[in-house]
C-alpha cells in the first residue's frame, strides 16, 4: 500500500465511481441497481497491489451509492466491494506463475459450476411461474409513452438450462478464450462470487427485511443480476489486463 501514491489511488477511485454511475439499472425486488463498476475494478486489478485496489474498488463503490440514492447500501458496499477487489488483485498474483496453471484451471472449474448452480437455484426457487414483464413509463419532450406490460409463464425447468448455460459460457471463456491469461479470468470469477454472495447476505439480513420492507427471500432476486455484472466485468476487462500485461512485458 504505501509503495502507491496516493494519486494514483484516488485516481483509481474515481474511475471505479465513474463505472459505477454510467449506467444503472434499477432491481425492484431489492431496490438496489445493476451497474459496470466491475469492469474498471477487474481492470485495475492488474495495475495495483490488492490492498490499493481494494480500496479503490470499494470507495469508489461505496460514494456511488452515497451520490445516486442508494445511500443504505454503502456501509454493505463498502465491505463488499472492497473485499471483492482484494481478492482478484491478489489472485491474479498468486496464480499468474505457470506452474499454478492447474491450480487455476480447477478453480476456474469449480467456481463456474458454483456460478451456474447458484443462476439455477435461485431461479428456481424465486423466478419461476406466472411472471409480469413491463417497461417503466417514459416522456420524451413531453409527450407520454405508453408503458408495455407482458405476462408470461417460466417454468422451473428453464432455469436449470439457463444455469447450465452460464456454466458452458464460463468455462468457454476461462478454458478456451482466457488460455492465455487464464489467472486473470479465474481471479475475475473467485472476486466476483465474493460479491454476489456478500450482497446476498446483505439483502437478506439488512436492507430487505431492516430498511426498505420487502421480503427477505426477495435477495435471490438479484442474484442472477449479480452474477450479470460479474459477466459484463470478465468480457469487458479480460481484453484490457491483456493488453496491460504485454505491454508490461509480464506473461501469464
């Protein structure tokens, strides 16, 4: 930690805020949102130590939430991001050498059946059935558009294929995709079970039930949106710490 300025933490930190805040889509069931914060945590993984990055990853999450109304998850966040950011900064370390290659390839297995396993079971339990699909009321210069309501039947079953096919697509991504930089892609997908299961924890015992009333159950809601942001990171970050790792001269 004191080997990097403090400007270049700060710096960092923005960055993870700036990604945090371009694009968020709202979860009714948990009132929280879906965002892009881990691409640029993923990102900087490569280029800071794991307590810089955990800092940056977590501060820069946790002001996010203070600035755009979400002000009850930023204690959560805090924790959970910072974790999250400590994690992959330091496994990409760890696991870089090649003689941890097989090390990586199993956990790479192993935390990818975990991914779809957990898509598959909470699905199941909470998203199956009689569903309501609708779109939120927009104006655009005035003049009102008509909101789209659409009701439609999930079976339990689908989820299991749906579980099953974030497995494939994973470890298509960290076997065949990220061969070359496999410790990069495994340390993305360890950080980001970490998150998905802090703020399940989170939503369950604190701001479902505590602060905004709904039903506990109602965390396994995001769940699978968790796991979307885990996705979105890995497919958008693996190409940069790529490009950071030639261009460093490091191999993976």
């Amino acid at each position: 930690m004191a080997r990097v300025s403090a400007v270049r933490i700060a710096l960092f930190t923005a960055l993870v805020y700036v990604a945090t805040i371009i694009l968020q889509v709202y979860t009714p069931a948990t009132r929280g949102y879906f965002d892009l914060g881990e691409v640029a945590i993923y990102s900087i993984a490569a280029l800071l130590p794991p307590l810089a990055n955990a800092v940056a990853a977590g501060v820069g999450s946790a002001i996010a939430d203070l600035t755009t109304g979400y002000g009850y998850f930023a204690p959560g966040t805090l924790m959970i991001k910072f974790t999250e950011g400590f994690v992959v900064a330091y496994l990409m370390r760890k696991l870089a050498p090649k003689s941890r290659a097989g090390v990586a390839k199993a956990l790479s297995i192993a935390a990818s059946v975990a991914t779809g396993c957990a898509i598959a079971v909470a699905g199941y339990l909470r998203l199956s059935g009689l569903a309501e699909v609708s779109s939120i009321p927009i104006e655009i210069g005035g003049h009102p558009i008509a909101s789209i309501g659409l009701k439609l039947y999930i079976p339990p079953a689908t989820w299991i294929g749906v579980g099953a096919v974030v497995t494939a697509i994973l470890l298509y991504a960290v076997l065949v995709r990220g061969r070359e930089n496999i410790s990069a892609a495994v340390s993305m997908l360890m950080g980001g079970l970490c998150m998905v299961l802090g703020y399940f924890l989170y939503e369950y015992f604190f701001t479902n039930p505590i602060v905004n009333h709904l039903p506990p159950i109602q965390a396994l809601v995001e769940v699978p949106v968790n796991f979307g942001q885990v996705l979105v990171g890995m497919a958008v970050a693996l190409p940069i710490t790529s490009f950071l790792r030639e261009a460093r001269g490091s191999e993976d």
